[in-house]
C-alpha cells in the first residue's frame, strides 16, 4: 500500500513570498497576475514538479490539465490570450472556469476575428490571409458568439479586452475613422462585463479616443508595446484615465519585436532584462488604485524581462 503524506508539498519558494503580499494587494482590490501560464520554465518557483509526475516521468498533458489551480494559489487574477484566436464554445468555457478555483479572476481578449481589420498575409489564416474582414467591431457577432456562452461565468471576469494591432495609415481612408467606429461598436456592447481597449497606434492617444471610452466606460490598456509610448508616459497623458478602473499588460519592452523576445527570453526561466522603468510604472498605478479607491488588473509577460513571476515579484517587493 501507498503512504500517503499528511501534509502538502511547500509551495516553491517563489510562490510562497509572492502569496500574502498579492492576497494583501488584492484585498485592495489591486490584482496582479500574468498574461496566460502555461510555462514549464516556472517550475520550481509558482510550480511543484512532483504534481505533474506520472509514471516517473514529468507529464505535459498533466501539467496542461491541472496547473491553473495551482497558478491561482499564488495569483489572484490571470489574462487569458488564447481567446484572441477563437470563439471558445460553451464547453470549452465550462472545463475551463471549473479547473481553477472560484476565487481566480479572469481577463479574456477577444477573438481578432472583431479587431482585425485586415486578416495578415500568414500561413495561419489560411485562405482568409490578406483578405479583408468582415466580422471587424461587428456587435452582433460579438454578443452571439463570446459574450453569450461567457455570460454564465460574468462573476469571474476581471475585463474582457479588444486589443488592435497597429493600422496602417491608409487602414480608414475610404471609411469613418477608427474612433467613429470603435465608438458604434462600443455603444452596441451588452452590459454586465467591465471592457477595456488596448492599441497599438500612439497616435491616438488623443482626446477625441480617450473621449470616446470615458463615455462608455472603458478602459483604456496602458501597454507596454515596441511602438508605444512607455508606461510612464502613457499614465501621463490628459484624460488616459476613462473608467472606474483600470488595466495595464506589460508586454514588450520598447522597440524591441515579439518575435525578438521570444528568441532572447524562451523557455522563461529568469529575469534577463531588468526594465526599471516598467516596474516603477506599475507601482506608481499601484499607489494611485489605492489613494483613488479603484479595482485595478495588472499583467505581466514573460516577454517583458524573461520571467514574468520574477518580475512581479521584484514590483512588490517592501
């Protein structure tokens, strides 16, 4: 016969000083977490290898399973970026929300099919590559396909987020503008979920845009992106604050590509680019959250410095 322990296994070392001080934080409704977390490489620091050993041997489909119970041991909130290329279907929903304890809070982007404009020229999108998109801020296709299987689970979504690539400069020279736009699709949204808009062009972020999300209640993203302007900056802009709360993905550092990142920084495993400035910007939106009362969501990738729990971890700590 098997014995059995009396006891769990210690949380890695990481996960248990990151614990209180995110379950403080939280309590103040400033919730910290990671965009996805699915990472092998945060073994050992928000992972316990033996609980995903199965004959001896480390399991990926095991891991793949269960970890997202154990992530929501340490953080209280977690950006989930595989929505962005599909309408996940109610089951999908359903096994999802119950492999993760109540108390872990969700951000969701939507499907690309609403924010894509033109699909890209990629071996991906198969024969829709460089065609134009139909779905583009379509409301009713929206509502129909993701905010309605998702509606059961509104409780546990911390904001669900339109993320726009960036537009080329002839993208809306035939057709309204893109805030006359976003602003029509906005206007048709369901309620019972707080939204948020992230872009990718610093050109608007001007007046005319963070006027259109205040008067629907909107966040705007504060993204850190190659092309945008840092954090810092992007908190100091006049009126960037539209709605009762807000949202940061700390994604990139500046002028550096995706794909730059994931080359330097893949399987993940540390901190390898310290960017001080991104740190220093989520504190400073941190302490605002607290003086002005207001429910903050904050992510961090593993693409920003290498490893996104060790990053938090330096954010936070006294």
């Amino acid at each position: 016969m098997q014995n059995l322990s009396l006891f769990e296994d210690p949380a890695p070392e990481l996960a248990a000083a990151l614990r209180p001080k995110l379950a403080a934080l939280a309590d103040e409704r400033i919730y910290l977490g990671t965009s996805s977390w699915k990472y092998e490489g945060w073994m050992g620091q928000i992972y316990t290898p033996e609980k995903y050993v199965t004959r001896g041997r480390f399991s990926q489909k095991k891991f793949e399973a269960e970890c997202l119970a154990e992530y929501a041991e340490t953080f209280p909130v977690v950006c989930g970026d595989f929505s962005f290329y599909q309408f996940p279907s109610q089951a999908y929903w359903q096994r999802l929300f119950e492999s993760s304890p109540r108390k872990l809070l969700f951000a969701f982007k939507a499907p690309e099919d609403l924010t894509v404009k033109r699909f890209p020229v990629h071996d991906r999108y198969g024969a829709r590559a460089g065609m134009v998109n139909e779905t583009f801020l379509n409301a009713n296709v929206f509502k129909e396909l993701f905010a309605a299987p998702l509606a059961p689970y509104r409780e546990r979504v911390a904001t669900l987020i339109f993320e726009f690539g960036a537009f080329g400069r002839s993208a809306f020279e035939e057709e309204p503008p893109f805030v006359e736009q976003l602003d029509r699709f906005l206007r048709e949204l369901p309620e019972g979920f707080r939204y948020a808009v992230e872009v990718r062009n610093p050109e608007f972020l001007d007046a005319e845009y963070f006027g259109c999300l205040r008067s629907h209640g909107v966040a705007h993203v504060f993204n850190a992106w190659t092309r945008m302007p840092e954090l810092g900056v992007q908190m100091g802009l006049a009126g960037a604050y539209t709605a009762d709360f807000t949202v940061v993905r700390a994604l990139l550092r500046q002028g550096r590509a995706y794909e730059e990142a994931v080359n330097k920084f893949k399987p993940y495993l540390h901190v390898q680019d310290p960017n001080p400035a991104a740190r220093e910007a989520i504190r400073k939106l941190m302490d605002r959250s607290k003086k002005q009362k207001q429910m903050s969501f904050l992510f961090v990738n593993n693409r920003l410095e290498g490893n996104a729990p060790e990053t938090i971890a330096a954010i936070v700590e006294d």
